[in-house]
C-alpha cells in the first residue's frame, strides 16, 4: 500500500513539473508574439514634404504724367509707389521744373493725372489767378490740397441758385431782401461777384460787409 502512494506521489510530481514547464513555455511564446506585433504598431515618422514659397503677386496702376519731366507719358507702376518714384521713372525733372504745388510724397491710383508745371506757370498763377491744379479741361491729381479751405467753400451760400431759405440764413437778411436778390438775379442774370449783391435794392455797405465772408458765386 505504501508503495503504491508512493507511485502516486512520483506520478503528481512529474505530472506537475511538466505542467510548469509547458505553461512557461507557452506563456513565453505568448509574449514573443505581443512583442512582435508591438513593434509592427510602431509608425514610422512621417517624411517633411519640402516648404513651398508663395509667390506674391505685385499688383500695378497706370498712371499718366505731363509736362516738365523728361519723358512724359504713361507708365504703369507697382501699387504703393509715390508721384516721386513716377518722377524718376520719367527721367527726372527739367531745369524749368517747379514743383512747389506738387506733393511728391502722395501714393499713386489708377488712372492718375500728373502734371509738372514750369516756373513760368506757377509764376504766372501767382500774378493772374489763372488757373493750374484745377482747370476746367484738366486736374491735376498731384497738386496739394488744402481739404480745409474746400469743406469752408462748400458751406458758403452761392447767391446764384441759393432759395429764399438759404439766403435768409446769412446775417441781416430777411425775407424781403431775400426776395429782392433773386428778383435781381431773374431779371439781370447771375451775379460774376460778390460785391455784385450790392447792385440789390436794400443791401448796401453795411450789409455786404457782414454777409460777404458767407456768400459764393
């Protein structure tokens, strides 16, 4: 009887050591392939694609320029440009160039008019009032501009086309001589000057004075 629990015991510790051994072996296996595959999940970097540079397109205007350049006509310039750089590309100035209305700092548009008066032009414009940055035939677009002084001529009354309303609004004028000035103008025509309003019946010196800074033609 010994002897055969003996057998048994050696049996269960065979039995049992070759269970260990094969459990290990297959776990090990297990983790050779988790392993394996771990290491196909591993992404390679992706490859930097070469930086491509954008190209900036320049943007160009046409400008027209006259008078006292060298080669005067039209030229298209990049965008952004100022009247001096349109200047340069004309040649340059004449030795009869004046360009003291000019603002040769402005930035160029489209379609722009430059005109370079001649000393004797601008000589001229100081002597006569004749005009040279704003005629009727052309406008000159790089003269200076006094914005100010235009926005003060545009809120004065123009005693040519002004109503009863707008005339009765200037210094000591009523209704009555209100009338009177465009009864004037109806019969005689326009005023060609201010001082004209004084030709009205009841508007004499005194009056004129005080409504002169007020009124246009």
């Amino acid at each position: 009887m010994k002897k055969f629990i003996l057998i048994l015991i050696g049996i269960s510790i065979v039995l049992g050591g070759t269970i260990f051994i094969l459990y290990k072996n297959n776990k090990e296996e297990k983790e050779e392939v988790v392993d394996i595959f771990k290491e196909e999940e591993k992404e390679e970097p992706a490859e930097e694609l070469p930086k491509v540079e954008e190209k900036k397109e320049v943007s160009t205007v046409t400008v027209d320029i006259k008078g006292n350049v060298n080669n005067p006509g039209v030229y298209e310039v990049e965008n952004g440009k100022r009247i001096n750089d349109v200047i340069n590309m004309a040649g340059g100035l004449t030795e009869d160039a004046d360009t003291s209305n000019i603002n040769l700092a402005k930035i160029v548009a489209d379609e722009m008019t430059i005109v370079i008066y001649s000393k004797e032009e601008v000589l001229e414009k100081y002597k006569s009032e004749v005009c040279i940055c704003d005629c009727p035939y052309i406008t000159n677009d790089a003269c200076i501009t006094d914005e100010s002084n235009e926005e003060k001529t545009s809120n004065l009354v123009n005693i040519n086309t002004a109503s009863i309303d707008e005339l009765m609004t200037l210094p000591s004028l009523g209704e009555a001589k209100a009338k009177s000035i465009i009864e004037y103008r109806t019969k005689n025509g326009n005023f060609t000057s201010i001082d004209k309003i004084k030709e009205v019946s009841g508007i004499g010196e005194a009056i004129f004075e005080k409504i002169k800074d007020y009124i246009t033609v």
